[in-house]
C-alpha cells in the first residue's frame, strides 16, 4: 500500500455475478498502488477484460493500458450488444459447452468443440482459427494470450444460446452444418444413401443431406422432435 491511494469503481449490474458478494454494489472502493493498469484493476476486481465495453474514467473513455490517479472513478460496463465479431461469426466452445454446440450447428453458425480440448489448446486454437472463444469459465477469459473470448451467461442450453444469440446477432443459416463435427451439409441423391436407410426412412424421405467432413447422413426426421421448434425460435431472436 503506497500512501493509501484508492480508485472508486462503478459497475453496471450486470458485471456483479464477476464480483464477490460485498462488492455487488453500485460503487466501491478498490486500493491502488500507483502504477497498475486500467486492464489490471478489472481483473483485479475479478471481472474478465472479454466482458467489459470501453471503460469510463472521470467521466472520458479510457484505455485499459492507461494508469490511473489516486481517487479517480471508473465506470465499466458490458460491451454494446450486438457485439461486433472481430473477424467474422467464428466460435470456439469449451468442453462445458457441448449442447450450446449442438445448438449453434444446428443453427448454421460456424463452431468448433472438442470434448477433450485442454485450456492452453483452447486459448492456442482461438488464436489460430480467429474464433472467438465461448465459455464460463472465467480464468479462461483471464488468459493475456486469449484472442477473443465470451462469458456465457445462463443454465442450460435453452438460456445460453438466447445469451450468445443476443450478443453477438451471428447470421444464422439452419440445417447447413453436420450437428456431430461442424461440417458443412450438402444435398445428396436418394440413390446415393438408400442403401444406409431403414425402411421407414426410405419410404418417407426423399431430400437428404450429407456431411462434406464426416459423411453423416441426415434427412429432416432424423433430428428430435423439437429442433424445428429451437430454430424457429432462434430466428426470430435474431430477426
Ligand atoms: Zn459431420
């Protein structure tokens, strides 16, 4: 402690499921050395520099790098949603996430997961994917290397994918990605798959597509009941 200088924060509501319980108020007091950072105080507090908008201090748009003086008062808030997407509607899910992945597939948005990804793999294939990294997992947000990143907010599926939707606004093209690895669909001739099918299935469809990347076969019945009704939904989030 240098002289008992402080900093006053103000976070919008929204940032407080970041801050412990005596913190989760309209304003308080973070000690300050001096020297750290704008950024460092934010992560200080607890808050992952992914789920901030440009901060305000004193009143003026500040950089993260800016050092701050005794007494100064900072606002942080979430980013404006939509979010603009750095590089395109790319995401990158960690291994929690595995039924928000489903959903987003199912949906046409890019998205890579993988259930045994570590965290170094992950925060190393954002980078290099340009993707943006999904998770809840804070620490994961935390990392300096991360190239972009997102908080997910929300229990379930259901919750998490209005989150990101409403985030990010990502273009939506349903029934375009293989829901198993995230390739691309591409029609195929009846002729060409009768063979895989049972007689049901042979019987009742006739439009089917297949996996450009794994060779999954899928025709409108083979996904549960209720994904029409998911991506009816979505859209209209999106619209
Ligand atoms: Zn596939």
């Amino acid at each position: 402690m240098l002289g008992g200088m402080e900093v006053l924060v103000r976070p919008d509501p929204a940032l407080w499921l970041f801050l412990p319980p005596r913190r989760r108020r309209a304003r308080f007091a973070v000690p300050y050395d001096g020297e750290a950072s704008l950024g460092h105080v934010v992560r200080a507090i607890g808050v992952p520099p992914t789920e901030i908008g440009p901060p305000v201090v004193d009143g003026r748009p500040c950089g993260t790098g800016r050092r701050l003086a005794d007494g100064s008062v900072v606002d942080l808030a979430p980013p404006d949603r939509p979010q603009p997407l750095p590089d395109g509607a790319r995401f990158l899910l960690d291994v929690h996430l595995g039924s928000l992945a489903r959903r987003l597939r199912l949906l046409g948005v890019d998205t890579a997961y993988d259930t045994h990804a570590e965290d170094a793999e992950l925060v190393e294939r954002a980078g290099r994917e340009r993707r943006v990294l999904l998770t809840q997992d804070r620490g994961l947000l935390m990392r300096r290397a991360l190239w972009a990143g997102a908080y997910v907010r929300g229990h379930g599926a259901d919750a998490q994918q209005a989150d990101v939707l409403d985030r990010f606004a990502p273009p939506l093209a349903p029934w375009t990605r293989c829901t198993a690895c995230n390739g691309e669909l591409v029609d195929v001739p009846k002729e060409e798959v009768v063979g895989l099918l049972e007689p049901g299935t042979r019987r009742c469809y006739d439009r089917f597509v297949r996996c450009r990347s794994c060779g999954r076969v899928y025709w409108r019945g083979a996904h549960g009941r209720g994904l029409d009704a998911i991506v009816e939904d979505a859209v209209r989030a999106v619209r």
